[in-house]
C-alpha cells in the first residue's frame, strides 16, 4: 500500500489521468447495472449518439434507450458531481478550521441545507420556482447556518476554527430539531414519506434538469479551489505564516465558506443527506498524496466522484425490486473506514505518518 501511495504521490498527472479513465467505465458500466441489465458495449452506443449524435442505435429497442439515457444516464452522472461537491466541501472546511474532522454536516451547512429544502416540501415555500424551489431552499438554508455560525465565530477580524466547530455543532443540532419538527407537523402522510426518504440520501429520481444547478457552481468552482491550492496549504501552517507567505487569510476563508455552503446546499437540494463523503475521501486522499492541495483537490475530486457512483449501484442493487437510501451505505461504509484510519494511524491532518 505504501508503494501505491509513493506512486500516486509522485506521479499525480499520471494518476489524475488513471482516474479519468476508471471515472469514465464506472458511468457507463453502472448506467449498464440495474434489475435490467445492459450490456457496456450497448450503453456506450446510445451514450455516443445522444451526446455528439453519432452511430446508429435504431437496432437498440426503445425501452432499452429509455433507461440508458433518460433514467440511468442522469442518475448516474449527478451521483458523480454530488460526490465531486461534497468532496471539495470537506476539504475546504478541513482546511479553513485546520481540523480533521470538521466536514459540511459538522459544521452545520447540510443541516441547514436540509432544513431549507425540507421547508419547501411541507410548507410550499418558494412553490412558485417549480422544479427550482427545492434547489433554492437548500441553498438559502446553507447560506444561513454558515453565516449564523460564521458569525458567531468571529472575534474582531479572526476567526477561531475550534469555536467555529463548537458553533457548527450547536447550529447543525438546532437545524436538525427544525426539520424534525416540519417533518412531524407535515400534514400530509406523502410528504412525510418523501421527506423521511429524501432526508436520508437518494438520487433514484434524477432527471437532466437536475444537473444544471450543480454544474453551474461546480465548473467555476473546481477551478477556482485548485486555483486557491497555494493559500490553502498556507493556511494549514497557521494564520501568521499564510500572512507571512502574502496570503489574505480573510479573503480566503470568505471565498472557502461561500464556495462550501454553495456546493453543499446544491448537493444536499439534489440528493438529500449523504454523510461522510466529505470526510472519508479527503482523509484517504491525503494518506496517499500529502496535504498538498495541488494533489488532493484534482485526486480527490476523481475519488469521491467513483466512490458516489458505485455506492448508488449498491444502493439500487442490494434490495431489489426496492432501493436503498444512498445516505445509509455512506455511513456503514464512512463509519467503520474513518475509525479504521484512526485506529491504526494511517493519517495524521497536514502530514504524511
């Protein structure tokens, strides 16, 4: 294992590329996996012609088409961005709180997310966007228990990252108790079947629409972390050394919380609650590469995308003809991997052990 991290580590290009290859045969043999099952060379065919209208499918039967492209093909590439998104949520939050355990549910942004979207299924809020209402509540919930907790936090111009984690915690509790509070006051037994469901993760309805908002906040803002590698790495070193190195350390954590808040809030309004992504993928990525984020931002985006697609094959095939929520094997898988890495000591925040 040490061996394949060396290699990882010192041929990050090379990875990166490695990745982008198993990214690519992970969307179309997972479109291909189901209770009906299409075979890869298949899948590729109808992907090909819808995406650049090339080839010839008229032997394909249209049901099968069907499946590929307007069931599968939507819920598999947003399982991929929603794994990118919260990947690079809990980065950015380990990083800005120099704290390994501190991730989007921490502190307090899917909570809140939820809280927001939870509000426009019982209560209607926002009804008048439509298909967008759901997506808009979740952001405008992280928005607000991000700035609640980042508010609380400050002290003059500095912000503390332990009380930040404290507050998060406090805040993620009490946005919590308002969903279940919604949830138990919803009048009606459907919504509380489809928000129960919804609260604990799935991506079984996706739609093409549903890619939009996501790819909207994710094509500005992978770029714009990577782009932001320099002053992250600084600001593990401690907030007098980052200023030394020319860094605005209060740019960067405003620009690190909204970027946060922004693709967690798409990412919960689009999935529900999927816990431990955002804290599991960067622990594992930083144990192969280093805490230089100029290799854990592109390795770990590539990660979490991979690790989300086939989670949400298992979540489809374990119980068929039911579904599993996505958010129950994140955390039966999340759990017991992040207490393994701390039992044996395979990682240590900031450095190679």
């Amino acid at each position: 294992m040490k061996t394949v991290f060396r290699l990882i580590r010192e041929h990050t290009f090379l990875s990166c590329m490695i990745l982008a290859g198993l990214l690519l045969l992970s969307v179309i043999a997972a479109i291909g996996i189901g209770p009906v099952e299409i075979p890869f060379a298949t899948v590729w065919r109808v992907m090909f012609y819808h995406l650049f209208g090339a080839g010839d499918i008229s032997d394909i039967p249209a049901n099968t088409q069907n499946i590929v492209w307007h069931l599968r093909a939507p819920r598999v590439l947003l399982g991929g961005m929603i794994g990118i998104s919260l990947t690079l949520s809990g980065i950015a939050m380990q990083s800005f709180t120099k704290n390994p355990l501190a991730s989007p549910y921490v502190l307090g942004i899917s909570s809140g997310a939820s809280f927001g979207a939870v509000l426009a299924i019982t209560t209607g809020f926002l009804s008048f966007l439509g298909s967008y209402a759901l997506e808009l509540g979740a952001f405008i919930g992280s928005m607000a228990s991000i700035l609640i907790v980042y508010g609380m936090a400050k002290s003059g111009n500095d912000i503390a990252p332990i009380k930040l984690v404290l507050v998060g915690m406090a805040v993620s509790a009490l946005f919590t108790a308002f969903s279940n509070f919604l949830v138990y006051k919803a009048p009606a037994e459907s919504q509380v079947k489809e928000v129960t469901f919804w609260m604990l993760g799935s991506i079984a309805s996706a739609e093409w629409s549903d890619l939009l908002p996501i790819a909207l906040v994710l094509i500005p803002g992978i770029p714009l972390m990577y782009a932001m590698s320099h002053s992250l790495n600084a600001l593990l070193m401690g907030d007098s050394s980052a200023v030394t190195l020319g860094v605005n350390v209060n740019l960067v954590r405003k620009i690190t919380v909204f970027l946060s808040a922004l693709m967690t809030g798409v990412a919960v309004s689009a999935s529900g609650c999927i816990g431990f992504v955002g804290l599991v993928i960067p622990h594992i990525v930083r144990a192969a590469v280093g805490a230089d984020h100029k290799k854990v931002i592109p390795i770990a985006s590539f990660a979490g995308a991979i690790f989300l697609i086939w989670v949400d094959v298992g979540a489809r095939m374990f119980d068929i003809p039911s579904e599993i929520p996505i958010g129950i094997i994140t955390s039966m898988l999340g759990a017991p991997i992040f207490l393994w890495m701390i039992k044996v000591r395979k990682y240590s925040f900031g450095s190679q052990s």
